[in-house]
C-alpha cells in the first residue's frame, strides 16, 4: 500500500497545509479518504488526476473533510470518468443531491454545460457523446462498523467520539497484502480506536493541540496530545504513528519540538508530523 498525503492541516486558511486528504493505492484502486479544502490541489502536484480516484471514503462530514468534494466529482466528470463511488454517514446523500440534483446549487453550471451548443460542441470534440448525462455520484450511507472488501483489500470501520449528534464520525482500518493501515479522522480515544488501531503497521492520527496548549476542559476531553496519541500507538502494537491536522499555531519551532518529545517519551516506533505530498509505503 502506498499512502501520499494531500491534507495534513486543520479548517484554518493556511498556505502550508491543505485540509484533510489522504490518498491510498492498492494494485488498481485510488481510494481517498476525505476531501477537505485544497486537497484537490495537491491531488494534481502529486501527479493524479480526479478520474483516477476509484473510491471516496469520508470520516465525518465537517466542512475541512469535505469542501473539495463537488469540486473533485465534477472534475472527474467533466475528464469522462464514470460516477465516482462514494461512502459517507448521513447526510452525505443529501448533500450530493444538494451538488448535483436538477435543483442543487451547481445545476445552472451543469444546464449550460450539457444543454448549450458551444458547451456541446466542444464536449464532442473531446471524445464524448449527446446527450450528455450529469455527474452522478454513487453515494453510499454508511453507519459505524460498515464494512467492505475491495480488489485485494478489506476496510472496516468504527465509531470514534468527536462532532456527535451533529453527524456520525468514523476511524477506517484497510488490509491489504499482511499490511494494515488505520487512519483516526477526528477522534478521541476510545475502545473502539484501540481496537481497529491495534498492530497496525501505520496509524494516521489526528493531532489538534499540543500538551503544551492552553485549553478548555470541553476541548482537551475530544482532542488527544501526542502523549496522549503516542501512549495509545504504544500499547496497541502500532509499528509506526504518523500526525496529521497541525494547526497553524502548533507549526513553530516550539510546537514541534513538544510534539518529538511527546512522541520520543512515549511511543518506541517510528513517529513523525507529516507535511503535505509526503509519501509512506505501508
């Protein structure tokens, strides 16, 4: 399995960090795990394309997991790809309807495009054919402990405590080839993490303040340390951490040295702050 990030960063606006984005390769399959804002992007510099993405898996549906999601959909249909295949808690049906339907907010983007003779002419001209259909994404609901099996590969999932009852929000584990890979989304710790985290060859997990941080009991209860993250890796087998979501306070000097030194006192694998287009062979 090959891993390359396309969003390490946080909701903030932040030159150095795209929102949340990562992208799996198994044999054939691109499957990408939220879409957050500027994932798009990077998806183009790491040298993809929006038709190459197979499977679109979202932890939760807070808007730095998402904003590039009708953007990579029309994309990809406007390269000729077939519908995208999505998998996302409620309302993600909804919200694609509110994208794509003949209602929806990009329907007078998508009238003009199929309806008007220059737009048509020039779809022809690229190889495609009339009538043209819009996007329609294949959107799947799915709820905690949904399951799949891809090409090689198997995906579970679990619920982890973070934006309830707004929306549900989930971790996914993928296995593939003896190799295990658990991406977080936005969680605190719980059971259910441990478990799916467990002997994990690469955890992926979300990191929103440090121990050195200043914080509120009603935050610092739903957002781990890297003490916190790293004494989890520990004691479930993970053979190596990775954090993600840096905000843009936490990118100092300081702010790193407080995240090695949490990670060096309490996780005796690998472990790093990954920055966006890093690659990782799982």
């Amino acid at each position: 399995m090959k891993l390359t990030i396309l969003g390490s960063g946080s909701p903030e606006a932040y030159l150095r960090r795209a929102s949340s984005g990562y992208l799996l390769e198994v044999g054939e399959d691109r499957i990408l795990f939220d879409c957050g804002g500027g994932v798009f992007d990077n998806l183009l510099r790491s040298g993809r394309l929006p038709k190459d993405i197979t499977h679109l898996f979202f932890t939760h549906l807070h808007s730095d997991h998402m904003m590039d999601y009708a953007r990579l959909v029309h994309a990809a249909w406007d390269e000729g790809a077939p519908p995208l295949k999505v998998w996302g808690p409620k309302p993600i049906a909804r919200q694609s309807e509110g994208y794509f339907g003949r209602n929806g907010v990009l329907s007078p983007d998508l009238i003009a495009r199929t309806q008007l003779k220059p737009s048509q002419e020039v779809w022809v001209s690229r190889g495609g054919t009339l009538p043209r259909a819009w996007p329609a994404p294949i959107v799947t609901e799915i709820a905690p402990g949904f399951g799949y099996k891809g090409d090689g590969w198997v995906l579970k999932s679990c619920a982890v405590p973070h934006a309830q009852p707004a929306f549900d929000c989930m971790a996914f584990s993928v296995e593939a080839g003896g190799k295990k890979f658990v991406y977080s989304g936005d969680a605190a710790i719980c059971d259910q993490l441990r478990q799916l985290a467990r002997n994990a060859d690469v955890l992926l997990h979300w990191c929103y303040r440090l121990s050195i941080d200043p914080i509120h009991p009603a935050i610092s209860a739903m957002s781990p340390t890297p003490a916190d993250t790293a004494k989890m890796a520990q004691a479930t087998g993970v053979k190596r951490l990775l954090l993600t979501h840096f905000r843009i306070h936490m990118d100092t000097e300081e702010g790193h040295a407080s995240a090695h030194a949490d990670l060096g006192n309490h996780f005796d694998g690998p472990a790093e702050i990954i920055e966006d287009l890093n690659i990782y062979q799982v």
